[in-house]
C-alpha cells in the first residue's frame, strides 16, 4: 500500500489529555463518553507495529477507566490519525494488526498477563480526507460472500469507530465550541482562503476563552502553521508565534490572501465569458453561413423565395435548417420542404 504520509501535528495535538477528552466527548456515542472518567487518562503511546509491517502512520494510545455497572475497568484508546488521500479499504485488516500488535506488546512486556484475559481497545480512525469514507468498518464484513452460519462463528471480528471530519457542517461543529472543533472547521474549509479566514477567526475566540488558554494556544499555533504551509499560503509563517497574539497579522495575511482568489476568480469568469462570447459568435456565424447556402439552393430549385417562406426561414433553428438543405433534392414543391399546408 502506498503510504501519501505527511506529518499533520495532530499526533502532538493528542499527546495532551484535554484533546483526547474532546475527541470522545464531541465525537464519539455519549453513552461511551459518560462512563468514563478523564482524570485517568494515561499516555501509552509508542510504535507497536513489527518491522515487517513497513508504512509511515500516526497513531495514539491512552488508557483511561471506565464505570459501569459497579466495575471499574481499564480501557485502551487506540487512535489511528488516516490522513491520506485515498480512502484505504484494507482499513480493518491494518485495525486488525495494529491491534494485535498491541495486545502483544502489552503481553511481551508484562504489563498483562494471558491468564488475567485481554482489555479492551477502543479503535478510532480520525480521517481527513476529501473523499467520503467508504471502507467497511469491520473486518467480518469484508468476508464476501458472507459465510454460512456454522462457519460465521469462525469469522474474525474487529470494529473501529470511524471519525470523518469532512461530514460534519459548520453548524455540528458549532455544538461543540473546544479547540478541537475549530481545527477540523480549519481542516474542512479546504483551500477556500475566505472560508479558511471565518474558521481561524472561530478558533482565536475558542481559544481565548479556554482555561489552559497559553498551552492551548502554542499547541494549536504549531499545528496550524503545518496546515498553512501544506496549503502553500503565502503567509510569513516564521512571524506566526501565537494565535492569540499575532491574530492581526494573521488576519491581515489572510485578507490579502482572500482579495487574491476573489480577483483570480473575477478574472476567471472574464476569460470564461470571452471565450463563451467567441463561441457564440462562431455558432452564430456558421448558422448565418449554413442559412445563406439553403436560401440560395431554394432560389436555383424553385426560383425567387416569397415573403412567407422568407419569414419561416428566419425562425428557424440550425438544426431545422440542416434537416431542409438534406431534403431540398428530394422535395417536390417549396412549401412540402417548408411544411406549407
């Protein structure tokens, strides 16, 4: 599989527990985010994935405790960050590795044993592609045709929550005012400087009012300024130190930057009206051209064109006009070729 990798900052963004906590509680079912509590939430981080297993990927681990039913119980949070282009449909056989590769090093390094039983993963994709995504979201389901039922209990299971930025709108993500949210507005307004510019605008103010405002913000900064140089924006990105503090200049940048397309854009719709214009002028001259030639084999077939065939031949259409020059040798009288009744 042919890995287009490219270092998001989102795998420093979720190496603080507050963005983890944002991304379940904003993203994921609430009756998983009611039952667990964050306060325990610990970093596992680190590469899992043997050597023979060779591509570039993000991901992220943390553990945290969930209550339910009387029992407090240790769940693992395995979040893989899929910024690709493409949707990859090998998705649940790579959740299955990756996974499995887990639990194994959890085993190699005594942290479980195999007689106290496997914990439980919560497998997350976060995705960022342009393209919906249309992988299947367990591997079972990628067992085609479906097996019989006294081999499907046979069948490997693994599901993993899928988190698709670009489906949520504006308003969705509106509901959930955190800096978390404003990066994947900032994501979804694409190349759109104007609407990249509204999306900066929101995460400033979500910022501002956050209470680990001064981290947040030196966190967020970092990361937009990869976003902004994958973009190719033309902002001096070595003065961009923070959010909050250089919001003007920023804002400044991007207003140069949305004057720009709108001019590109204006300038586009000109060459595309002068080109339309010319293309009409040309239909226009062929179809006055085409229109001479039936007029003048009318005159040598059935002489001098009276008044109401001249006014017939004026509302026609190109198309009328090539069915008459195919038919003027074979009809008998200029008002069978005109439909005269």
């Amino acid at each position: 599989m042919a890995s287009q990798h490219h270092d998001t900052g989102y795998k420093e963004v979720f190496s603080y527990p507050e963005f983890v906590q944002q991304l379940i509680e904003g993203f994921i079912p609430p009756e998983i985010a009611q039952i667990m509590d964050f306060s325990t939430l610990k970093n596992h981080s680190g590469n899992y994935i043997t050597p023979l297993f060779e591509e570039k990927f993000e991901d992220v681990v943390w553990s945290v405790e969930v209550n339910w039913d009387g029992i407090t119980q240790q769940v693992y949070l395995y979040i893989l960050l899929e910024f690709q282009s493409q949707v990859d449909q090998t998705m649940p056989i790579r959740l299955m590795h990756y996974v499995a590769c887990f639990y194994d090093h959890l085993l190699k390094h005594k942290d479980i044993k195999p007689s106290q039983g496997l914990p439980p993963v919560l497998p997350i994709v976060l995705y960022n592609g342009s393209q919906r995504w249309t992988a299947k979201q367990d591997i079972y389901d990628m067992v085609q045709p479906e097996p019989p039922a006294f081999l499907r209990v046979y069948q490997p299971h693994l599901r993993y929550y899928l988190v698709d930025e670009g489906r949520y709108t504006d308003a969705e993500l509106g509901l959930h005012p955190t800096p978390l949210s404003g990066m994947f507005s900032v994501e979804n307004a694409g190349d759109s400087w104007e609407s990249l510019q509204r999306a900066v605008d929101r995460i400033v103010a979500i910022i501002q009012a956050d209470p680990n405002k001064e981290r947040v913000d030196r966190v967020i900064t970092r990361w937009i300024k990869r976003h902004l140089s994958r973009l190719g924006a033309d902002v001096n990105l070595d003065q961009l130190n923070s959010l909050i503090e250089d919001k003007n200049m920023l804002a400044e940048n991007l207003e140069n930057l949305v004057k720009k397309e709108r001019l590109q854009g204006e300038q586009i719709g000109i060459q595309r009206g002068r080109m339309e214009g010319r293309m009409e002028g040309r239909m226009e001259g062929r179809m006055e051209g085409e229109s001479r030639l039936l007029r003048k084999m009318i005159e040598i077939k059935f002489g001098a064109i009276p008044e109401w065939a001249e006014s017939v031949l004026q509302s026609a259409d190109s198309q009328q006009i090539d069915l008459w020059a195919e038919s003027i040798l074979t009809a008998e009288s200029l008002e069978a070729l005109l439909g005269k009744h």
